[in-house]
C-alpha cells in the first residue's frame, strides 16, 4: 500500500506516475486532443 508520501505529487513527472494505467486526457497545440489509457512514459516527454 502506498503512503501518503509516496502519493504526493512534488513534481510535474509524479502525476504522470500516478496516472498510469489511468484513463487520461491531454489537450495539444491546434485544438487537438488525446484521450486513452496511459500504459507507460519516459522522461523524454
């Protein structure tokens, strides 16, 4: 079980962390959207 230290978001790449295998919605540049399942990241983003 996490704790509330390990679920705090300090940094813009936790919330990434934390949204995995989470459905997520991203707004690009030219009105374009995304919208899904996020199964991975990387720190290049």
């Amino acid at each position: 079980m996490a704790t509330e230290e390990d679920s705090a978001v300090k940094e813009p790449l936790d919330l990434i962390r934390l949204s995995l295998d989470e459905r997520i919605y991203v707004k690009l540049r030219s009105d374009r959207e995304l919208r899904g399942k996020l199964h991975a990241y990387d720190q290049h983003l």
